[in-house]
C-alpha cells in the first residue's frame, strides 16, 4: 500500500471515527454509522474515477492506456490498482482532481448538507472532499509545482506557487465547516 492511499484511510477512517462519536453521543441508530461508513468509504476511492476516464476516453492512445483497458477486460482489478499507483503523478489532465470541480463540489456539498440528512450522500460528500485535499497537501509538501499543474490544468492563468498554501487552508476551513454541517445535520 502506497503512502497515499494509506493517507486516504487513515484519514477517512479518522472522520468516520470523529464523526461517529457525535453521532453515538446522541444516540443515533446503528443504520445511520453504517450509511456514515460506506459513505465515506466509496466517497474516499470516488475521485480515482477519473484516472480511469483518463484511460478510456481522454487519452485512450497511450500504452499505459491499453493496458489498463485489458486489465479491466480480464477483471484484473488488482493491476489497475497498481497501475494508478504507478502512472497517477503523470496525469495531469484529470476531471475530478482540478481546482473547478473542487469549487463545485464545496458549493454543491453546502446544497445537500443544508437541504438533506441523507447521511449516505453527506458523507460521500465529505469523503470526497477530503480525498482532495489530501492529494493536494501530499503534493503541497511534495513538488508544489506539481499540485499547481494538476490542480490547474487546462487554464491559461494559474494560481502563483506562493498563494497555493493559503488556498488548501481555505479548502481545510470550509471542509472542517462541512463537517460540522454533517454533524449538525443528523442532530
């Protein structure tokens, strides 16, 4: 298991755990902590998705490409995953793992967390915003130049290297925001 995917669960696990405690304080069902699980459990591995459209529609000519196509064929899930693991600092071009989508989904997450309890979906949500955050702070530490080429691919103007930290931060304050609407929302 690489750093990063051990990153996203442990992190994933933390919120669960965080939120859980809440949840059980006021005596919630056992129902509700587990839609609270596996909604944070399929919103941590969502965003990978988009490696896989990477693969299969926007760059489907690369022999990286080919060979995650037959490893999808052969059911071969286990060599896609280490594939990901391997070609991930490569993609550059990706869908979900770009600064407008993650405006989106902040705006598009305050929507349901105010207007739903569906704890499934608020959680997915959370998850999913978390699993983009620790991207971007594992890249942050790594190579800022790196998060910056993915986080803003496809623009002409990007966001300058030394405003990339007080960008996370402001995703981290909004997330943490999040996390007590979902809270809130089940009291």
């Amino acid at each position: 298991m690489n750093h990063k995917t051990r990153y996203h669960l442990l992190s994933s696990l933390a919120l669960f755990i965080l939120t859980a405690i809440f949840l059980v304080i006021f005596n919630f069902h056992n129902s509700t902590l587990i839609f609270l699980f596996f909604g944070i459990f399929v919103g941590t591995f969502f965003l990978d998705i988009d490696h896989i459209i990477f693969w299969f529609f926007l760059k489907p000519s690369l022999e990286e490409s080919r060979i995650a196509q037959t490893a999808f064929k052969k059911k071969d899930f286990k060599s896609v995953l280490k594939l990901i693991k391997l070609t991930h600092r490569h993609h550059f071009n990706l869908i979900f793992h770009h600064y407008f989508f993650q405006v989106i989904l902040v705006f598009f997450s305050f929507f349901i967390f105010t207007s739903s309890n569906n704890i499934f979906a608020s959680s997915f949500l959370l998850s999913t915003n978390l699993h983009l955050l620790i991207d971007e702070i594992a890249d942050y530490r790594n190579d800022p130049k790196s998060l910056q080429k993915w986080l803003f691919a496809r623009e002409t103007k990007q966001l300058p290297v030394k405003f990339l930290k007080q960008y996370i931060i402001i995703f981290i304050v909004l997330f943490i925001f999040l996390t007590f609407l979902l809270i809130q929302s089940q009291l």
